[in-house]
C-alpha cells in the first residue's frame, strides 16, 4: 500500500502539513508516514581550526571537536523524535488511525526519492526554519524535490484548511491534458468544485480549448466553471485565486528545463512565491 507522506521539520508550517495530511488520509483511505530527515549540516561545527594549532595541542582539540559534534548529533536526533511523536499524537486527535514515524539521515532530495515508491503523494511545509518570516521565499529544498520527484507533491503554509473549491490551471499543453485526466480521476478532489483557468489572449482557440477541458471534468462529476484571464500567468491565477477565496491551485509541475528557466523564468516557482493558498502540483 501507498502512503501520504508529510515531510516536517518543526517549522510554523509542520500543523499546517499535518492538517494536509490528515485531509488527504481522510480522502483516500490511505495511511501516513511522517518524515524528518536529519542534513548533517544541522549540527555539524562550522569550521575545523585544527591545521591553526600547535602540533601538541591539535590531537586533544580533534578529539574536542569530534565529541562536539556527537553531541549536536545526538541532541538533533533526539529533537526530530520529539517533533515526530509530537506530530504523531496531533494526526491521532484529528481522527488518523493510519500513522507511521520515518527519520532519515542525509539530504532531503535523496531520501524522498529513497521511498518515491511507496509514496502516493509527498507533503510539504512552503518555508523551513529557515524562512519563517518572509512569505516570498520558499525553502530552500523544494525546487529541488519538486523537479526529482515524480510523485504528487502538496506545498502549504500555515493556516491550512480543507478546501471546498479548487484552481485548475491549465495551458492545453501535452503535460496540461494529461494532469487533466489525473485531476478528472482523482479521489482526492472528488466532490470540490472546480474552478478551470486559462491565461491567454481572446480567441476562438483558446475557448475551444478550454470548452473541451470543461466537458472532461463535467464528464467525471466535476463542478466547473471555466474563465480565461489575461495578463502575466502567474500574478493572474494567484490574484484570481485570492478573490475567488479559493485556497488549493492544482496545477502541473515545471513545464520548462533548468536551463530555459533562466530565460522565461518558472510559472512554478512563481506561483509559489507568490499565492497564499496550498499548491497541489502533477508531474
């Protein structure tokens, strides 16, 4: 069987991933596996000074500094168990049965794609520790994860709250078409109300496009309204977003390389930046 896993790391953002993740357990029937991955460079010492030292002192500083750090180690490890019964106990009171405690040492980027198979879908906080109180930034591993990770990634932030509507983003391109299936077919977003968006210019083109991705969601039971905007994607679907009080944007993940990212830039990444609301990305 599958899991919901939860990435946590004791952010503002872990609630918020956890009430996700208990929203998306109840969705699904599926079980969860909270995460929290140890980097080394959490609490390893900043430098090694021992080539600055005297001959006869370097052997007892080494063994100093070594010790130092097993104790970072230690503490670290001891302080990722608490955050993960922590966590544990408030998924139990949300009414989860289903819970499982994973903790990993080594990189994020490499530990999800370690258990990518036993994984439905990934959540994640939209800051770390380490961005708390900026809400333009994004942690620092979640590009990373979202381009290596195959599977359905979910970013929120805190506040989170189960949504009754979605945003649909949607370009008609090949990705576009067959995360529109996905969207049409998904346990998840069964019973939401579906908000279907397009930004582009006016044209015959483009209604007829958008016309044919209505009639697929009418098809599976989705209730939709669909509108084309114009202007800038990314501030478009956010700002729709916001007035239409709809707080999950569903959309697919990176449509362009690295390399022509730095060019035309990221709808993604943008978006991420920028929408108050939890973002459900479809590779």
């Amino acid at each position: 069987m599958t899991h919901i896993f939860a990435c946590i790391d004791g952010s503002p953002a872990q609630a918020a991933v956890c009430d996700a993740a208990a929203w998306a357990s109840t969705g699904t029937g599926l079980p969860v596996t909270l995460l929290h991955v140890l980097e080394k460079n959490a609490f390893e010492g900043e430098s090694d000074l021992s080539g600055a030292i005297g001959l006869g002192s370097r052997e007892l500083l080494l063994e100093e500094l070594a010790e130092l750090d097993h104790r970072r180690s230690r503490l670290a490890q001891e302080q990722g168990r608490l955050l993960l019964e922590s966590a544990q106990g408030y998924l139990t009171g949300l009414g989860v049965t289903q819970v499982e405690s994973l903790q990993r040492h080594g990189q994020l980027v490499e530990a999800t794609q370690a258990l990518s198979s036993n994984m439905r879908m990934m959540i994640m906080g939209k800051r770390g520790t380490a961005h708390d109180g900026d809400h333009a930034l994004i942690g620092s591993h979640i590009e990373n994860v979202i381009r290596t990770l195959a599977n359905p990634i979910m970013v929120v932030q805190p506040g989170f709250e189960a949504p009754r509507r979605f945003l649909f983003a949607y370009d008609a391109s090949p990705t576009a078409k067959r995360v529109l299936a996905l969207v049409a077919g998904s346990p998840l977003l069964k019973g939401l109300a579906c908000e279907l968006v397009m930004v582009g210019e006016p044209s015959d083109e483009h209604e007829r496009q958008l016309a044919q991705a209505r009639q697929v969601l009418k098809s599976a039971g989705v209730e939709v309204d669909a509108r084309l905007l114009q202007g800038e994607v990314a501030p478009s679907i956010c700002q729709h977003a916001t007035e239409a009080g709809i707080n999950l944007i569903v959309m697919g993940a990176y449509g362009h390389s690295r390399i022509r990212q730095f060019i035309v830039g990221s709808t993604t990444t943008g978006i991420l930046k920028m929408t108050n609301a939890s973002l459900l990305l479809l590779r």
